[in-house]
C-alpha cells in the first residue's frame, strides 16, 4: 500500500492533553459554563458553541492566558521521530483539529506540518474578540477529504491518527486509520491499527510495513492491540 499523506488530530495525539478548550475554560474560571455549552451544542451546532462561548464567557479576557496555553502544550513522546521519518521518506502531512489554529500553526512551524485545520481565536488590542471556525467537530472528515483533494492524494494512499470519537468518520475515509490512546471504542473498531499512550513512535513501523506490503494486504483488518 503506497501511503502518500499522513493526516493527524491535534488534542491528545501529536499534544498532549484530550481538549485545549476545556484547559483554557480553566485557565479563565469558566470551565462550569463551558461544560455546560458543551453538552447543549457540541455535536448539534459547533459554530454556536463557540460564538457562546466567545461572547458570553471569553470575550475582552487577556489573550496572554490563551498564548501561553499554546506555548506550553508539550508534544507527545515520539512525535519528532515520526516527522523526521516522514521527511526522510517524502510523505505529506496536515493536522485536522477543532482546538486552536495557533497551536496548529506552532506544529506546523516546528515539525514542517503542510496543511493544517483548526479554530483561531481572533485577538484585538490584546484581549480574544472573536472566534474563526474551519472545522466543525461533527465535520472533521469533510475538512480531511478537501485536504487529500488539495494535495490529490487518493484517501486509499492517505493514514489518519486519531483519539477519540470526533476522529471516526475521517478514519473511516482513509486506506490506513490508526488510534492511538483512543478514549472511543468506536474509533477503535474502524482502526486497522491502535496504539497506546506512549507507543506513538510505532506508527514508523507501521507505516514502514504497510508500503512494503503490497495492495492485497491493505484489506487485512488485524490490530496491533486490544
Ligand atoms: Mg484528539
């Protein structure tokens, strides 16, 4: 199987830590509120989750608070070695994410990330004003399908990593899914690998014996672990 295109989650798989938001709510005091807009809006209407959030809870709050979340997150064990893996060996890459498009932009800078999709929190005079949303936690397969359109890349020759269940209809478009310290029996379940919470340097071998394999194998559905 030629891969070509490595699309990765962002919260949870190249940084740790499941939900920067919720980290951030935290940070500002309204992890109360924030939880409770949450459970009303997250899977039914995104964009009204966030501009809930935005004007009722963060808006005129210091986005210092939000810059030194992004400069702190700290990347999972092993992430480096798979960039340098993916460079060596040509593969493209792209993070699809609901967290923050600042954070996406400092993987991007750091790991040489080709495209990236996230949520940005827009600043003015120092304080968070508003919020651009690019991807919509229910849309994350949409937004992965017009990457592999951009970089025309066929999804049977694309991998996705991913942890939770926001991550299932993406793994299920690509030839290759991975979870990795996946919280989603479902997104277990339509993974043709899963690793766990500190196995991320694996996926170098995965993909280093899926292009060796030829296409027959692509089809057999074994997993690493259970
Ligand atoms: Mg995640």
């Amino acid at each position: 199987m030629d891969i070509e295109l490595v699309i990765f989650d962002m919260d949870g798989v190249l940084f740790q830590g499941d939900n920067f938001w919720l980290d951030l709510h935290r940070e500002y005091g309204t992890d109360e509120e924030g939880v409770k807009l949450a459970n009303s809006y997250l899977n039914s209407d995104y964009v009204m989750l966030a501009e809930l959030v935005i004007e009722r809870l963060w808006k005129g709050r210091p986005a210092s608070v939000f810059e030194r979340l992004v400069e702190s997150r700290r990347y999972n064990p092993g992430v480096q070695e798979v960039f340098e893996f993916l460079h060596r060996r040509g593969l493209r890459s792209a993070i699809v994410s609901t967290g923050p498009y600042q954070l996406a932009e400092r993987a991007q800078s750091e790991l040489g990330i080709d495209e990236i999709r996230g949520n940005r929190l827009i600043i003015e005079s120092g304080m968070i004003s508003q919020v651009e949303i690019m991807v919509r936690e229910t849309h994350k397969a949409e937004v992965g399908r017009r990457i592999m359109s951009s970089q025309a890349v066929d999804p049977a020759r694309t991998a996705f990593v991913g942890d939770s269940y926001g991550d299932v209809a993406l793994a299920e478009l690509v030839g290759l899914p991975v979870a990795y310290n996946s919280k989603s029996a479902e997104l277990n379940d339509v993974c043709k690998y899963t690793l766990r919470n500190g196995e991320f340097a694996m996926l170098i071998g995965i993909l280093e014996n899926e292009m060796r394999s030829g296409p027959g194998n692509s089809r057999v559905r074994s997993r690493t672990t259970d």
